[in-house]
C-alpha cells in the first residue's frame, strides 16, 4: 500500500552560522523497518532528526516524512509520528501517568496505558510530578510518551543513554513490539550493540554525510570479515610470518606483545600462524578467531571510537 518510503532525505544541508552540521546528507528509510543512525559525537545525527521532526528548517536538501513536508504539513504529520523529546515538551509539575493518560487521549487509537506503563516500569511514579522522576524514569516516560498514540513512525534520539540494563532491556523489547506492529523506528545511538541487537538497517553518519549504509551484516561482510589475534612476547619478527601467509594477508602488532593477522580464516591459516609459532618457539596465547563487528567496521570508517 505504501511504495513510498518512511523517510526520504536528499542533499541535505543545515548550518549553525559558519559551522555546516549537515552537508549533503541522503538518507532513505523503508516502512516498517527499525533503522540505527551512528556516528561519532557532533557527525550531525541530531540536526537530522530535528530536521526530519520539523524543528528545523533545511538551508538546502529536501526531507519528506510519510511523503509530507515535516515544516509546511506539521499538522498533518504530528498524529502520525512519535517523538521522544529528552524532556523538553513536558510540564515539570505534571504527574507522570495521568500525562501519559492525557496524550493518549488526544489519539483515535491509543496503546493501552497500563500496559506500556508497566513495560517501562513506571507503576511506581504513577502520581509523582515529572520534575520529581528520576533520569532515567523521565526517559522512559519520553519514550512512553512518543509511542502511546500509535504512531506509523518514531524518532527516537539516544533512547537508552544513561538507562540501567533492565531500563535499556525494556526499551528493546518496546523497540521490537514497534516494529512487529508496523511501526517504522529511527533511533540514534552510541551503543553498537543496541544497533545490533534492533536495528534491520544502519546508516553511519560522519562529517554531516552518510558514510555508510545497509544491514549489519552487510556492513560487516567485505574488507577483512574475521580476523585472528594472539598474545605473545612483543616485537616478533612479523616478516616471516608474511613469507607464510596467503597473498593479501596482514599481520600486524596493534600494542605490544598483541598480534592480529587478517586472511580469509580457515583451519589452514591456523595451522599456518601456529606452525609459524612453533618455528620461533612462541606459545600464542589467548589465541582467538573474532568476525569482523560493526564497531570494526565504524572504527575502519571514521577512524574513532563511537564515542
Ligand atoms: P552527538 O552524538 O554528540 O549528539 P550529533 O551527531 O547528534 O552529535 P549534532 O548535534 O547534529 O551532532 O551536531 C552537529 C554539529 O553542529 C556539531 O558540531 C554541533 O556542535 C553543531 N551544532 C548543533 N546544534 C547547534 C546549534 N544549535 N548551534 C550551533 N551549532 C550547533
């Protein structure tokens, strides 16, 4: 029924005076799907977001959210989509559940309160005021208030930052009864994990561009997929190891006394990089086979940390 997508950024550029936050940035996200944007701090992922939200107005570019114009159809658009504002938006003397009560109401088809109050875990704040809820409680009562009115898309902004594990577990499974219900999520993330655990698409965003885009498992395939590591005594002569190793092969000693050779990994390339071993008389410790990860892959392509 909906060919078109969810969101559909072209050319995006936004600038705050002389610093461009957003510079060229195309992001296309597919109905019904649960998409994770990455990046490093101040890559322009929150700009985005705002933008595909309407708070901000593009400078160049065009985003249209459910084939509408976040600004000029705000309107049209505010029923349909769920923001999770980090608590912005709310009265601090507010009670936590009769405003979650109340914007439900404001909705033809509102979730079950209850029910999403007790999947966040926020029985006990029933009639404490906003201001009085803990961080992480005003945090889910954000992600609660974004969803309960059942909207065909959610941006979700750093959604567990600062959440304990329970807090962050329940946040996931929420994430996951969006996306079997339908709903198209957008959420923004340090956490590569949570990528991985939720996200059917990743879009990497750095320097006000997407980078890199597709599945995890698209992200991870190519380059070097899996590698291999062993401790041993610092500075071995790694050009032997070479003479051994299939073309294309590297073996490098990221820290001291910590190798890692890269060669498509079969049970020949152990046999290979141990014989080496045994031919300088180096027990390998801690040898392990590691498949290349997202945060593998993030580090490849921004050359930082995630954060
Ligand atoms: P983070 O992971 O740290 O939240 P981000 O990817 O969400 O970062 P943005 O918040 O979009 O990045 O910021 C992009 C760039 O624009 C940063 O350099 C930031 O300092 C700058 N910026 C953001 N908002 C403003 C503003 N209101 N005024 C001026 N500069 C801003």
């Amino acid at each position: 029924m909906h060919s078109e997508p969810a969101v559909e950024v072209t050319g995006l550029v936004k600038r705050y005076g002389p610093k461009t936050a957003v510079d060229g940035l195309d992001l296309t996200i597919a109905r019904g799907t649960v998409t994770a944007v990455l990046g490093p701090n101040g890559a322009g992922k929150t700009t985005t977001i705002e933008t595909c939200e309407g708070f901000r107005r593009p400078d160049a570019g065009t985003v249209r959210v459910l084939g509408l114009d976040p600004v000029a159809d705000a309107a049209a658009l505010r029923p349909r989509v769920g923001v999770m504002l980090q608590s912005g938006g709310v009265y601090p003397g507010a009670r936590a559940v009769e405003m979650l009560r109340h914007t439900a109401k404001l909705h033809a088809h509102p979730l079950d309160v209850d029910a999403l109050v007790e999947r966040l875990g926020l029985g006990s704040c029933g009639r404490t005021a906003y201001r009085r809820l803990s961080g992480g409680q005003q945090q889910r009562l954000a992600l609660a208030m974004a969803v309960v009115g059942r909207p065909e898309l959610v941006f979700l902004d750093e959604p567990t930052a600062g959440l304990d594990p329970q807090a962050r577990r329940a946040t996931w499974e929420l994430v996951r009864d969006l996306r079997r219900d339908g709903v198209t999520v957008v959420l923004t993330t340090h956490h590569l994990d949570e990528a991985e655990q939720l996200a059917d698409r990743v879009a990497i965003v750095d320097g006000g561009k997407v980078i890199a885009g597709g599945s995890v498992e698209e992200l991870c395939r190519g380059g070097s997929e899996s590698s291999l590591h062993f401790d041993g005594p610092a500075g071995l002569d790694l050009g032997s190891l070479h003479k051994v190793l299939p073309d294309g092969a590297a073996a490098t000693e990221p820290s001291p006394g910590s190798y890692r050779v890269e060669a498509p990994l079969g049970p020949e390339l152990l046999a290979t990089v141990t014989a080496w071993c045994a031919s300088v008389g180096v027990m390998p410790e801690r040898l392990t086979v590691r498949r290349r990860s997202l945060e593998d892959v993030f580090l490849e392509l921004t050359g930082r940390e995630l954060r």
